[in-house]
C-alpha cells in the first residue's frame, strides 16, 4: 500500500492551486484543520470506518456536520474522498496544505520543546537565529516537556536539532555500551 503521504499529497496540491486561484487561502485552511479534526474524533472516525454504513450516509453526515464550515468546494473534496476510499488521508490532507501554503507566504513552522518555561526574550533571540538559519520568517511553538530534563530541541520542517539533556544522555549510555 502506498503511503499516506503519498495518497494525500495531490489531494493537498490540487487543494492548494484552487485555493491560491481563488485567494482563500486562509478559508482553505480553516476548512481543511476543521475536517481533519472532524475526521480524527473517535467516533466519528468509527462512522467513517463502518463497512456498514453506506458512502452516501457517510458523505450526507460529514456534510451536515461540517455545513457552515465548508464551500461548495470543500464539499465536492468529501464527496471525492468518499468515492475513493480517501477520508482517512484528511488530516495528512490538512498538513501537506499547510506546508505549501507556508512554503508559499515563506514561513517555516517551526516547534520549540523546552523543560521549562521560557522568556519572551530567550524565544526571540531563538527565533532570530532559526530565521537567520534558514532565511525564512519562522512560525514557533513552544511547548514544555519536562522529560527533556533541560535544554532545547528544535523541529522545523524535517530538521531536528537535539540539545536536550535527555539526548546528550542517551547518546553517553550508547557510546559507554560500545
């Protein structure tokens, strides 16, 4: 079976050229998070996966649930991926949307883990060294994580840069077992 990156990311680009020929962009991505949750919730998600339920009750329930969320186009995406079998490719739908369209306003997402709190000072400065790094406007989100133990791990796009005690720990039990 194909990946789900794979299967959701033409999905995503025709999403995004619609999207950006219309600028709705931010529409768009409203409209994309909001069915990704949709589809995530548990029991919505066991509808979805019902062999028992037919596609046009699954698309009429999607559709009135999501009615004042969705155009004409958002309802045509269902309909589509209800045809093909696709639903449960929406939230990677959602993500790939997410990353062309930041990719296009040139902003990088980029989520900050830290042990502790940080200042607004400390998230700036590192939020200039990414941007300088990656010559791209930078999109943080800081998130606490006390396993870390202390440090930072950074995560942009596919790049992670471990500097947390927890990895520099991991890395001494590995190199002491060798």
């Amino acid at each position: 079976m194909a990946e789900i990156s794979t299967i959701a990311r033409p999905y995503a680009v025709a999403a995004f050229n619609l999207a950006k020929e219309k600028k709705a962009l931010k529409e768009w991505s409203e409209m994309l998070k909001f069915l990704a949750q949709v589809s995530q919730d548990e029991r919505m998600h066991t509808f979805i996966n019902d062999s028992k339920i037919s596609d046009d009750d699954r698309e009429k329930a999607l559709i009135n649930i999501s009615a004042e969320r969705l155009n004409a186009y958002g309802e045509n995406l269902i309909k589509l991926l209800i045809e093909y079998k696709r639903l449960n490719v929406l939230p990677e739908i959602s993500s790939a949307f997410e990353t062309l369209k930041a990719s296009d306003e040139g902003t990088l997402d980029a989520e900050i883990i830290v042990a502790s709190k940080p200042s607004d000072k400390e998230v700036d400065i590192l939020v200039k060294s990414l941007e300088k790094k990656f010559n791209k406007k930078i999109d943080a989100k800081v998130t606490i994580d006390e396993a870390i133990i202390g440090g930072i791990k950074v995560i942009v796009g596919d790049t992670v840069i471990d500097a947390s005690v927890r990895e520099q720990l991991q890395n001494l039990a590995y190199a002491l077992k060798s």
